[in-house]
C-alpha cells in the first residue's frame, strides 16, 4: 500500500492533462461543434470518451488509480456538457441485458452523444416504493408490440431527449417486484405528451410524461418481459455512483474558497471569518474521507462489474457534501442571496449560489432517497435482518 | 411571569390569524406579489384600519401603546400566510427609528401618516461591502448650512420602491468601521437626487439598490442625535430581529404541521409515510427545534419588552437559533415531501424560501453566534 503515483501513472496523468489542455473550449468557438468534437477526440485516445466504459465495448479499461486521474483532471476544467442517462445509466444496462442487435444499434449513439435519453421510472405512485409502478405495457395478439399506458413523473430532461428508457408493468398478479418490463421508445411521437414541473429555483428541469396507447415493438424491450426490475436495479446503482459527484465536489470546493475570498469583511475576506472557515475546513476533511472511500471501492470492483452496495454511501456522503458545499456559498452572498432580479450590486455570485442550493435539496431526494438509502446499507451491507420480515 | 396574553392581544391574535386565513392562500399570495409593489394596496388599508400598525407607538404618537410582545404576536400570525405587506420595513424599523429618534414636530409630521397608512417607511442600513455589520458605512453626510448631503449607496432595502420615506444611516465623521459618526436621516424617497434600482427576492417579496447623489436634507430630518445613530440604529433592529424571528416562528409551526399532514396522506410501500419511523423521529426533531424557537423568541420579546438594549445578547442567541433551526426545519419539510417538496405547488417551498431570507437578514446564524461567543 502507497499512495505514490508510479512513473506510469505521472506519464497517464500528463497526457490526460496534455489532452485537456490541447481540446479545451476557445472563446468564440460553435459550442456543439467543440462538444462533438471534443467526445470524438476523446474515443480516439482509446475510449476516453467513456471511462467507465469495460474495454470489450470500447472502454479504455483503466486502473483505479487511472480513474482517479481523470477525476482530478477533468474536474478542474470545463469538459463539455454531458448527461448520464445514455453513458452512464443505459448503456451498462445494454451490455449486461441487452441482445448484441440492440447493443449494435443503441450503444453507437449513446457513445457519439447524438442521442439524449431520460429516464422513465417514478410515477405519482411509485417514488421511493418504485415497485409499485403501474404505466401499463400490453402484449398486442400477434406478440409485436406493447401498447403501453401511464404517467412518469420527475422526469429529467424530457423535454429535451430524444428516447426514453421506461419501466412498465406486463403483469400484477403476483409480487410487485415481478411483472416489470423495461422498455425503449422515442420520445417524439404521437401520445407522448411532456408537461413542464417548476422547481423551487424556478428551473425547468423536470416533467411529468403522459404516455397514451404508445406502440413499442418487442425488440425494444431490455432482459425478459416480467424480469425488468433486475436491469432497474443495477441502473439505479451505476447512478448513484454518479450523483454522488466526489470529484467535481472538489472543484466546488476550491469554487467556493475562491468566492468567499471575494467578500469583503473588515480588513480581509470572508475566508479571514472563522465561523466560516472552520465550516469550509469541516467540508474539506469530510470530502478528503469521500474520496478515498470512493477509491477503495473503484479498486475493489473489478472493471466493468456492477458497483455494490458501496455506491449507497458514497450517494449518502456525496450529496451531503455537495448540499453544504451550496449551502456555504448562499451563505457566502450574505444579504445579497436573497436578491433574485436583475440587480446592479453585490457578489456576481449570489443568484446562482441560492438557486444553486435550493436545486441542492433534490440531491438527497432523487436516485433514491437518504432515508431509504440508509435502509439499503442496513440490509445489504450490514446484513441487519428484522424479525417479521 | 406571565405567559398569558390579555384580553386585546388575544383580540388582535384572532383578528390577525382571521386576516390571514382568509386572504393568504398560496394562490392568492401569488398574485398580490406580482402586482406593482409586490403587495397588495388594500390589504394594507384593511390593516391600518384594523388598527394593527398603531400598536407599537405610543399614545401621544396617537398610537395603542403597545411594545415588542404585540408586534411578535401579530408577526407570528404573518409568518403563516408569508403576508407580502410592508409591516416590518415601516412600521417596526421605519416607524421604530422615527418614534425613538424624531423631533416632536417631526413625529407629529409622520407617524401619523405610517399609522393610517398614507405613509409607508422603510430602513436603509446597508451597503454593498458591509455584510452584517451595521456600523460598517460609508454612505456619507456633510452638513451645509441647515442642510446635510448625502452621498453614497444602501442595499437589499426592503419595499424601497413603494416607500414615502427612507431612514438612511450616513457617515457624518470617523472611518468607514467607527460606531460613533454615524447619523439617521429620514429622507423622503422622491428627494432630488435619490435613485433606485428594484428587483424581486428569492421569496417573492420587493427589495431595491438605492443611490444617493447630492440629496438635500434638512437638519430637521436627523433622527436621533449627530455622530450618535448607531446606538439608535442598534435598538430599531433589534426590533427588526425580533419581529422576523416572530414571523419565522409562525412559519416554522406551519411547515412542520403540513409535513405531519402530507406524511400522513401519502402512501408508499403500502404504508403512510408517516408509519416509518426514522421519519416520526424527524418530525418530532422539527418540533421540538420550533418549540425550542418559540420559547427564545418568548424569552427575547419580553426581555427586550422589559430592558432594551440590556437584553442584546439574548437576540443573538435567539437569531442564531431561529436561522439554524429554522432552516433545519426547512429542509426537512422539503426532504419528507420528496419531489413535491422541490416543486413551486405546495406553500412549504415557499415557507422554506422565506426562512432563507430571513436568516440572510440583520446577521445570519453563524454572525449572530460569533457576536453571542465575543
Ligand atoms: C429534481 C428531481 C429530478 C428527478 N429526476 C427523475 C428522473 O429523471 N426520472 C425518474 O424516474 N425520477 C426522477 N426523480 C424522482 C425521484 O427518483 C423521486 O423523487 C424519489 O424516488 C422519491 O420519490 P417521491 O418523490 O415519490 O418521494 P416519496 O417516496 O413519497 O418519499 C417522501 C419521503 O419519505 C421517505 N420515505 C419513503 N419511503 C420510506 C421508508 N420506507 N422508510 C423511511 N422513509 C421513507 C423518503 O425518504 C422521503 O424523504 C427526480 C426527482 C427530483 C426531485
């Protein structure tokens, strides 16, 4: 055990700095041009394009140590804008479920980013109970298609993607569990009808999809008709390894120090006001734990497997982090955080510090929430069992 | 000690919670804040006629007499229905800085007017570098002959663009940090010179940046005495503090009752929320925390009520617990609704973006603990 970067690893992190460096953003660049680019440069060097990607499907099949590089590199600058739901989420689901036709034809444009997905899973009904989903998919009587019916909830991006990636129910007579079927559609299609939900920073963000006598054909389904609550599963566990965002907490945090150091107090600046400080130093030393605990559970699962129940702590730590890191900045915008205008005055800062850690609150919510996260490690990596169950 | 509201105050309690019932649901609160003003014009009328705004000036103001207590009173009743009128930026320290510091002549000039509503007041104390920190100024005020100019900025100023008159604390000697050498000025808002910029805040309410470029005011207008506003300044804002701690005490009760209710509606895993435990520990946790802010907001009322400024370090400690509890009990109500509690749909966002506000105003939780710990 050492923490040294061997020499291979210096010479990985200088061509992944030399990379970065050499694809970066110009100022007055086309943005989706530079973004399309950037993804295509990235798969030349050997799959960098998707990291976590296993090499068998184009990934570059790096060490933890490798990972962790890219972490720390690619969160200090600005990479292009990128969604998890097609790389991150679909995509290992496709490999561990999908047939090798839907894996030839879905995972090309997830890879180039030429195709947005979202993800159908909540309903009114079913949030944290996400079993209990009812938008219902009917086998039509030549066994070709579904003919599916319901409503999703919370539904990032629809608005914007252009398939959907959706829980359904082919069956209710027995255990909620059982009778779930994951389907594939596009979005842009006749009954699909996509309504905007406001959040509490005002954001369009989320929507709630009405899906109405929509027709599916039977090779857009992933796994076994009935059997979808497994590829569920393992989905929502590459995610919240995602949301947990240790890395780019990290850049949050040095963000946050470099802002408070703007605020004028006395002689010197909000970082010189101990209360804060010592806050700011509270964060640090958690994030610091997050990321090693992060790491030893990189090293422990090897390439391409699932992540396990670790990916619970990590969603549990991460998003704590990432709500003090939001919370310190509105603090950091003082009077001003309440300023939601147009204004002339105060730290450029503020507005978005406080929308910042209104949208913050959803972290602990989505992905699973924190009490039901908790439950999950209790089970499953503590092994408690309770009487009567 | 007595916990016990007389007759009158449990009137004005009934009066106001009625007010409130009535006319603050979420939907209509939504519509009274994009009027011109963010608030709604009759409403105000009905609140000086109810007699409400008399209450904390005293009988030769032409007021009930009242003190601190009957203000929380009905600011906790405000806390509920998040009421959008500009009770507190003129009557509490608008009002609060000229009842303390007028001239007769100027006291006969104005509270009458702040008491029927004709005039609405509000308190200009900050500036863009200042923070928290009311004797940070640099806005300046030079005498010339019975006049003084002032020069300089103020921030975040609540209700500025519907307001008749600000109370603006200048510099009229020593450093940007000194207590002594600042002085208040009521300044009436359409004076030569005075500009503002107005916008929105996070919790739906009017706040504006105003500049002063060569305003001309007279001596008459110095509330208080010169060099000395400070001290005056300090006692309107503790006033200030206490009645936002009322208000955020009333909101608290409701975010903390609706969060009950939800959880007891919504089902998942064929059970009400409420059934789970971890969340009853988490309810009963933001209980106990508004109970725990309602007994310092009793104990820092009356304290002030009793003995002014002597009673300065309980409103730290009360403000800090109000700002962290406060908000602890924010994020919980958002946590325990799930998605609903991110959306703009149910009031508890809303109570939630208030008490942000709230803790953002006259010092913040960790500004007060460091002032209580000095
Ligand atoms: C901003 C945002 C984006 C989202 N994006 C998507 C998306 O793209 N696709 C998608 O499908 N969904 C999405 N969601 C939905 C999200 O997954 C759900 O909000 C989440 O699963 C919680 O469900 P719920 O909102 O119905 O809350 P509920 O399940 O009603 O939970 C309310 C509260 O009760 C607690 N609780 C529930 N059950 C238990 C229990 N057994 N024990 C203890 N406590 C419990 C919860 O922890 C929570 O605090 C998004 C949500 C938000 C807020």
């Amino acid at each position: 055990m050492d923490i040294d970067l061997s020499t291979e690893d210096l010479a990985f992190e200088k061509e992944v700095r030399e990379f970065l460096d050499g694809n970066a953003y110009k100022p007055g660049e086309d943005y989706n041009a530079w973004r399309m680019g950037w993804f295509e440069a990235a798969r030349e060097k050997g799959g960098w394009d998707v990291p976590k990607w296993p090499q068998e499907f184009g990934g570059p099949g790096w060490s933890p140590t490798q990972h962790y590089i890219w972490q720390k590199e690619t969160a200090s600058r600005t990479t292009p804008w990128d969604m998890p739901f097609g790389t991150v989420m679909l995509a290992p689901m496709l490999m561990q479920y999908g047939t090798k036709e839907q894996q030839e034809r879905f995972l090309p444009d997830i890879r180039s980013r030429k195709v947005n997905w979202c993800q159908g899973y909540s309903e009114p009904g079913a949030g944290s109970d996400l079993a209990n989903l009812k938008t219902k998919a009917e086998l039509t009587d030549d066994g070709q298609h579904y003919i599916v019916n319901g409503t999703k909830i919370w539904t990032t991006a629809a608005h914007i993607a252009d398939w959907i990636f959706c829980l359904t129910r082919t069956d209710d007579s027995g255990r909620k569990q059982e009778g779930i079927t994951f389907l594939l559609f596009p979005m842009n299609q006749e009954g699909v009808e996509v309504k905007p939900i406001i959040t509490l920073g005002g954001a369009h963000s989320v929507n709630m999809v009405h899906i109405t006598d929509v027709k599916v054909p039977v090779e857009n389904r992933v796994g076994e008709e009935n059997k979808g609550w497994a590829v569920a599963k393992g989905l929502l566990q590459h995610e919240r390894t995602g949301i947990a965002g240790i890395s780019n907490s990290i850049v949050a945090l040095e963000n946050l120090k470099q802002k408070a150091g703007t605020v004028k107090r006395g002689n010197g600046s909000l970082m010189d006001d101990p209360g804060f400080r010592k806050k700011i130093a509270e964060l640090e030393i958690d994030l610091m734990a997050t990321e090693f605990t992060e790491l030893r559970s990189l090293a422990s699962a090897s390439a391409g497997t699932a992540p396990g129940p670790e990916s619970s702590i990590l969603k549990l730590k991460g998003t704590n982090i990432q709500q003090r890191t939001n919370k310190l900045t509105m603090e950091a915008g003082g009077l001003y955080s309440a300023a939601w205008g147009d204004k002339t005055a105060g730290p450029g800062f503020a507005k978005a510090g406080t929308a910042g850690y209104l949208a913050s609150r959803a972290y602990t919510i989505y992905g699973g929430a924190s009490e039901v996260q908790r439950d999950v490690i209790a089970k499953n990596v503590l092994g408690i069992k309770r009487s009567g169950k | 000690m007595n916990f016990d509201l007389t007759e009158e105050q449990q009137l004005v309690a009934d009066s106001v919670s009625r007010f409130v019932s009535d006319n603050y649901h979420l939907e209509s609160r939504q519509e009274y804040a994009a009027e011109p003003g963010g608030f709604k014009k009759e409403h105000w009328q009905t609140m000086a006629e109810l007699g409400w705004f008399g209450m904390p000036f005293s009988e030769a103001d032409g007021g009930f007499g009242g003190d601190q207590v009957d203000t929380m009173i009905i600011m906790e009743e405000f806390g509920k229905g998040l009421v959008l009128e500009p009770f507190v930026p003129s009557i509490v320290l608008g009002g609060g800085a000229v009842k303390r510091g007028g001239s007769d002549a100027l006291r006969a000039a104005i509270l009458p007017g702040v008491q029927d509503g004709s005039l609405q007041l509000t308190l200009g104390y900050a500036e863009e570098q200042s923070r928290f920190d009311l004797n940070d100024v640099i806005t300046s005020a030079k005498a010339d002959g019975d006049d003084f100019v002032i020069n300089g900025q103020k921030s975040m100023v609540a209700n500025a663009e519907t307001a008749s008159h600000i109370v603006v604390s200048a510099r009229t000697s020593g450093g940007q940090m000194e207590t002594d050498g600042i002085t208040l000025f009521l300044v009436p808002a359409d004076a030569e010179g005075v500009s503002m910029d107005s916008f929105p805040t996070v919790d739906g309410l009017r706040a504006s940046e105003i500049t002063f470029k060569d305003v001309r005011v007279s001596k008459d207008n110095v509330l208080g005495d010169v060099d000395q506003g400070h001290g005056l300044l300090h006692e309107v804002v503790l006033d200030g503090i206490l009645a936002h701690c009322a208000e955020a005490v009333g909101t608290m009760e409701m975010l903390y009752k609706d969060t009950i209710e939800y959880t007891q509606e919504r089902v998942q895993f064929d059970h009400p929320l409420s059934d789970f435990q971890v969340l009853q520990h988490r309810m009963v946790d933001m209980f106990m925390e508004y109970e725990q802010c309602k007994s310092m907001l009793l104990r820092a009322t009356m304290e002030v009520a009793a003995s002014g400024v002597d009673a300065t370090r309980t409103v730290h400690a009360l403000k800090h617990l109000v700002g962290k509890q406060s908000i602890f009990v924010g994020e919980s109500a958002v946590q325990l609704h799930g998605g609903m509690g991110m959306t703009e749909e149910l009031r508890i966002g809303h109570y939630f973006k208030r008490l942000l506000v709230i803790d953002a105003q006259f010092g913040n939780a960790d500004y007060h603990l460091q002032k209580f710990a000095a």
